[in-house]
C-alpha cells in the first residue's frame, strides 16, 4: 500500500527556480501544488486543505505577496510549516512561526528549513 505524501504549496514567478525547487521538493518525497503569482496561490490555499507546508517567494506578479499567502495558510492550517524567501529583502509581518530565509539557497536547505521548527 502506498503511503500519502505531505502537499506542499510552492509559489515561484521564476520559472527556472519554479523547476529546481519542484524536482527538489519531490526527490525529499512531498507531493507539489505549484502556483506562479500571489492570486493562484490563494486558490490553492482554499482549495486545497491538505496543505501541510508552504514554500514562497516574497515579491510575487499580482498583487498578491508571499506574506499576504503565507498568513493565509496559516489561518487555514495553524500547524504548516511556512518557509519565505527573497534575494532583495527580509519581509515583516510574516505569521506566527513563519520562517525567511534569504536565496541563494540550495535544494538541501530549502528541505530543511521546511522540516525545522
């Protein structure tokens, strides 16, 4: 019998990072919901509530932010892990036990920092 993944939301406007970071979030075994811009994002969070993570850039097309969806899911789902990440700034007002980490990053941290609390 073959055991349910952990869904994770992944939200990247980078095409080419939007790849890396699916192949390396499925190659640690979670199962990928991937969204290009802030709107998507939060019709995935609706839809989809076996969201038990969240991987996200900040600065998002739209005008729709990564923090905007980061509070979102943690208001659906208050146990997510919630990692959000930038190569221009550190945000504010990221939710309760909502993490930043800063890009560059490698495949193995981004694993990381979503295991981490």
């Amino acid at each position: 019998m073959k055991t349910p993944r952990s869904v994770i939301l992944l939200v990247e406007d980078d095409p080419l990072i939007l790849i890396h970071s699916t192949m390396a979030l499925e190659d640690a075994g979670y199962e990928v919901v991937t969204a290009t811009d802030g709107e998507a994002a939060l019709t995935e969070v609706a839809r989809r509530p076996d969201l038990v993570a969240l991987f996200t850039d900040v600065d998002l097309a739209g005008p729709v932010d990564g923090v905007e969806v980061a509070t979102a899911l943690r208001l659906a789902n208050p146990h997510a892990s919630i990692v959000v990440t930038s190569g221009k700034h550190s945000p504010g007002g990221l939710p309760r036990g909502g993490r930043f980490m800063a890009k560059p990053y490698t495949a193995a941290e981004m694993c990381r920092a979503l295991t981490d609390r």
